[in-house]
C-alpha cells in the first residue's frame, strides 16, 4: 500500500511515516499543502493521511484538488479540534475519514488500512495460490501449512502480485507499490526481493518471469 502524509509538525509527520513503514507500507511525506499537492499530482497513492491546517496549500484545497483529480485515492484527515462540527465538515467537504489529534497510532493504522481496502478493487482478506497462503491482516504467509518467513519488502511483492489476477506486474510498478520515493528506479532492488522471495517459498516455483515485462502469478496457480 502507497500513503502519503501530509503534516506540518516534521516530529508528528515523521513519526507516522515510521510506524506506517513499520506496518509495511510505502510511505512518502510532505510537510506543506503545496509539496503535497506537488506529490499527489504525480504519484498514484491508495491513502492519503492529511492535515487540515497546513501551511501554503491548506487542507480543504488540497482534499479539493484530490478529488477534482478523479483519483481513487481514499483521505484520512486529521485536524487538531475533537468538535462534532469540525468532524461533520471535514467528512462534507469529502474526506473518507477523521481523527482528531492527538489519537493512538494502533488507530490510525487500522484507519489507513480500513481506507486502503477501499481504495483498491476488493480483494479477498486471505489469498491463495496453489499451496500458498496468504493473510493480509494477520501479515502471515504459509505454504503447504508451513510458515514462511518474509521481510516487510518481500511480503509486499507477494501481496501485490498474489492480488494482480494474473496479469504481469512490472518492476517499476512494484518499486511505486512496495517502496517509496526514496527508491532508486535504477536499482536491482526489484530483481534481488524476487529473487530472494522465490528461494524463501521453495519449489515448485510460484512466480514466473515474463521478460521484458515484470513478473505474475499465472492464475492456474489459485487454488
């Protein structure tokens, strides 16, 4: 899942970019309306975290434009006021949630994946391909019943190939859907996760390679 967090207390908009990373998520950060602004324009994101008073660009504009933009892109607006009109306005001017500051983070990170299922055409809460499981909530992949192990990175390929019905992923996809901004596009980053990921799960091998192309899970592995 690619969040954007828009805030303009550094502390507070580099603590949630951690703990969201923490949880898996590719997450970019800007701290005034108008650089993110400047950021959703040309990346596609599944959530956006944003702060109502933000400098230059303020927040109502910028969850405006996001919406004029016809993206499906789900807004989680956070606002400094806990009144029941601050919330009912936020909501009318079209965010998809409200959290008032300050709020628990276990919160805001079952708020951002809850939107981030919305954002993306519905996929079923356990995957399956073959022999292999697995379970986005739980962040749990098994084959044949057996646990297997992955980094945060490698179960974010997985996840995004196992919910791709088939169709080849490329590289440059994966890096904006798995990693962040700070991804090097020239990086084998892509290629040695694969890699890496298809040792891990074993034989018989789950993702092919389409040259030129990217990677998929055929669908005659769904099981």
């Amino acid at each position: 899942m690619r969040v954007l967090v828009v805030e303009d207390e550094q502390r507070l908009a580099d603590a949630i970019a951690r703990g969201l990373r923490s949880e898996g998520m590719a997450v970019d950060v800007a701290y005034d309306g108008n650089e993110g602004h400047e950021k959703a324009t040309f990346t596609r994101y599944d959530v956006v975290v944003l702060d109502r008073d933000l400098p230059g660009m303020h927040g109502d504009e910028l969850l405006g434009e996001l919406i004029s933009a016809g993206d499906i892109v789900r807004v989680l607006m956070l606002t400094a006021s806990s009144g029941i009109d601050e919330r009912v306005e936020g909501l009318s001017l079209g965010a998809d949630d409200y959290l008032a500051k300050p709020f628990a983070f276990p919160e805001l990170v079952a708020r951002v994946r809850a939107l981030g299922r919305r954002a993306t055409p519905a996929a079923p809460p356990v995957l399956k391909a073959g022999d292999v499981e697995l379970d986005s909530a739980r962040r749990t992949v098994t084959r044949s019943g057996r646990s297997v192990e992955l980094t945060r990175k490698e179960f974010g390929v997985l996840e995004v190939l196992m919910s791709s019905g088939g169709q080849v992923v490329s590289s440059e996809e994966l890096l904006e859907r798995v990693w962040d901004e700070n991804a090097d596009p020239f990086t084998t980053t892509v290629r040695v996760t694969v890699m890496t990921l298809r040792r891990k799960l074993g034989e018989p091998g789950l993702i092919d390679t389409v040259v030129g192309a990217g990677y998929r899970v055929p669908v005659d592995a769904a099981g």
